[in-house]
C-alpha cells in the first residue's frame, strides 16, 4: 500500500539538489576548517559563502548569522544568551514574556528558568485565531523585561503571528522608556518555505531558522544575532560562531541548509499558492462529509500547507493511529512533544472542548489533491469507529 505523507511540519525529505551540493563535503573536502592549510581553507570559504547566502536572504549581515544544530538550539541560545547577558542591569531578575503557544524548545526553556528563580516568566494569551494578544504584551511590559518571544508561524496550527505589530509595540516602549530593552527573539522554524524572513521588516532582534523543515539536512540551523546584541554561550570550545557556538563546524550541514533556504524562498510564491488550493479545497470539502469537524486557528492568517482540525467525542491519539493504518501519516500536536500524554498546549490556549481530538496534516511539495481526497474519503468512517458515545 501507497503511503501518504502528510506530516511535512514534522520533517521535509532532502531536495536532490541540496543532497548534490552537501556531497563533497562528505568525503572529499572532509577537513577541518579552522586549519590554516589549503585544504582548510578551501573548506572555511564555503562556510563563508553559505553564510553570506542566508544573509542575503533575511536582509542582514554574515556576522549576524550563528550556525547551530537547528530549531531548539537555537532557541536556548537566543533565550539563556539573552538571560544570561542582560545580567544585573536594573534591581530585579530578567523578565521574559512569551506567547503562550511557543514551541516546547521555547516553553521549556524559559519554565526551567523560572523554576530556577532565574527569570521572572510573563505568558500572553491568544485569541480564536491564534494570534497574539498585543493588548496584553503592552500591558506586560516592565522596566526590567529583557526579552519578548513570539513565534513568527505556529507549528500546530499554522497561524502567522503578527511579528511586525509586536515589534512596533516594543520600539515604543523603548522610546518612552529610554532604554535598549527588550530584545525581540521569533522562531521562525517554519516560515521558510513560505514567508519572506527579512529582519528590517520584522523588526526582530534574534530569529531562529531550521534546516530539517526546508528540505534542508537536519541537525543543522542558523540564529540570526542582530549587531550589537550581546549573548553568553551555552557552548565552548574552540571559539567557532564568534565564540558562541564552540566545536567543529558541519561544514556539509551547512552548505545544504544555505542552498534548501535559497531554493525554499525561489519556490516561495509558486508553492504558497499550489498549497492554498490544496489547503481550502479540503477546507471545502470536510463541512460536506464531516460538518461536525471544526477548523482550528485563522482562516487568513494561516500558513499555506496546515490544516489543523477538532472532532468531538474523539481521542487524538486514537485519530492518528487510525489513520496510520490506513496507510496515512499525519500528527496530533507538535512532533516534538508527541511522546508525552498531555493534551496539546496550544490547543488549549485556544480553549478547545477537552472532549475534542485534534489532528494535523501538513502539505508539502509532493502532496496531490488525489491524497487529500482519499483522507476525506476514509475519514469518515475512522471518526465513527473512534467517537465516543
């Protein structure tokens, strides 16, 4: 049987052409860059090259971009560099405000500081759609909040946070205020395939971004660090990153994830559009067969590939195992929080009846409406055997 994949939000199969670029660095251009010989330097010079590349790409500078492992690496240095950093600048400890759907490499981050009474830990709500309570950051603000972090997209549900209204938000205070502080951090782990990720215009100060979510390798990602930001190391070594990330680089990693980011934003537009079809067209057709069904997060405000959705008197858990066995791959929350039994975080901040089990299919480039139609067609029927009564 045919699988159908449908969990692109989780992780993206490597594009041929990343995989063609990586090769050499694999066994021929093997060495060490920070060697001072030829071959070292040849190798340090692509890592350049690639840095410069997605550079260009957010509108910043090479030396604002710091290679990580990915997503949740580069959270916890944007978070602890930050923390650690801002020190004793004013009489009480950092402040930290969040949304309150971040993903758990943001959550738990920042709850294990608190649970260590080294932040103090402000969580914004979210309204119906999703979207960040901007009243309630204006409102959270304080002489000592060193650091505001709001996801660019969600993970679960797909809502495109409203980055640039909170980034104005946090200029003005700094204006009243006088003050260098708070910095703006955005995980934007999945906005490359189909947002513009360009700083000026978010207005961020430290932006996260992920290889293994573009048809990039995984185990690498890049946090941007706008100048004259100031964060501690959780890693050190050899003084690789502009000291923030010590130990030898993934030179292949690298280069793949500049050349999945370049490619990834080339298809941009073309495939944002192919995948709305996709997505509304099952929007569409789910009130027909399963009326029932409720759609969470924006209809607008929503990433082109996620669909995100409730069904009452359901287990979510039973959902994708049934589904699964129909040959088809889709998730219930976040990959990364999936082997924990606790209900999704982000479906409860959205206040969803705790009776209703949620599922989410994420579209990617080889998805064809013929998969989505046979979903539609099988879903029925699994929702019946699995509804409680």
């Amino acid at each position: 049987m045919k699988r159908i994949y449908l969990d692109y939000a989780a992780a993206t199969p490597i594009d041929k052409r990343v995989l063609r670029a990586m090769t050499p660095f694999f066994a021929r251009d093997f060495q060490n860059p920070s060697a001072f010989y030829k071959e070292g330097v040849f190798v340090r010079k692509h890592i350049e090259e690639a840095r410069k590349e997605i550079a260009k790409i957010i509108a910043g500078h090479s030396d604002e971009i710091i290679f990580t492992s990915g997503g949740t690496e580069g959270n916890n240095l944007a978070l602890q560099g930050v923390v650690k950093a801002f020190g004793n600048r004013v009489s009480k400890k950092p402040h930290v405000i969040a949304s309150s759907i971040e993903h758990a490499s943001v959550r738990s981050v920042l709850r294990v500081l608190k649970k260590r009474d080294e932040i103090e830990l402000t969580e914004i709500s979210i309204g119906k759609d999703g979207a960040v309570s901007l009243s309630e950051l204006k409102d959270a603000l304080r002489e000592n909040t060193a650091l505001v972090s709001v996801m660019q997209t969600n993970n679960e549900i797909g809502t495109i946070e409203p980055i640039a209204e909170v980034a104005k938000i946090i200029r003005n205070f700094k204006k009243k205020n006088n003050t260098t502080f708070p910095l703006l951090h955005t995980d934007a782990c999945q906005s490359g395939n189909y947002l513009e990720l360009n700083v000026e215009r978010l207005g961020v100060d430290l932006m996260t971004l992920n290889s293994g979510k573009i048809y990039g390798p995984k185990g690498i990602g890049a946090l941007f660090v706008r100048r004259g930001v100031t964060l501690k190391p959780l890693i050190y070594g050899g003084g690789q990153e502009a000291g923030l990330r010590g130990g030898t680089e993934n030179v292949a990693g690298i280069v793949g994830f500049a050349k999945a980011l370049s490619i990834a934003q080339e298809m941009r537009e073309k495939e944002s559009k192919r995948l709305s079809t996709l997505r509304d067209y099952f929007f569409t057709k789910l009130k027909d067969v399963l009326p029932e069904s409720e759609i969470n997060g924006s209809l607008e405000l929503r990433l082109p590939n996620n669909i995100n959705i409730s069904i009452p008197n359901t287990d979510s858990g039973e959902l994708v195992a049934r589904l699964d066995a129909k040959g088809i791959a889709v998730s219930a929350k976040s990959a990364c929080g999936a082997n924990d039994d606790e209900t999704s975080h982000v479906t409860i901040a959205l206040g969803i009846n705790e009776n209703n089990g949620s599922i989410r299919l994420t579209l990617g480039r080889d998805t064809k409406k013929s998969y989505l139609d046979y979903v539609l067609k099988i879903l029925p029927g699994i929702i019946k055997m699995s509804q409680k009564y």
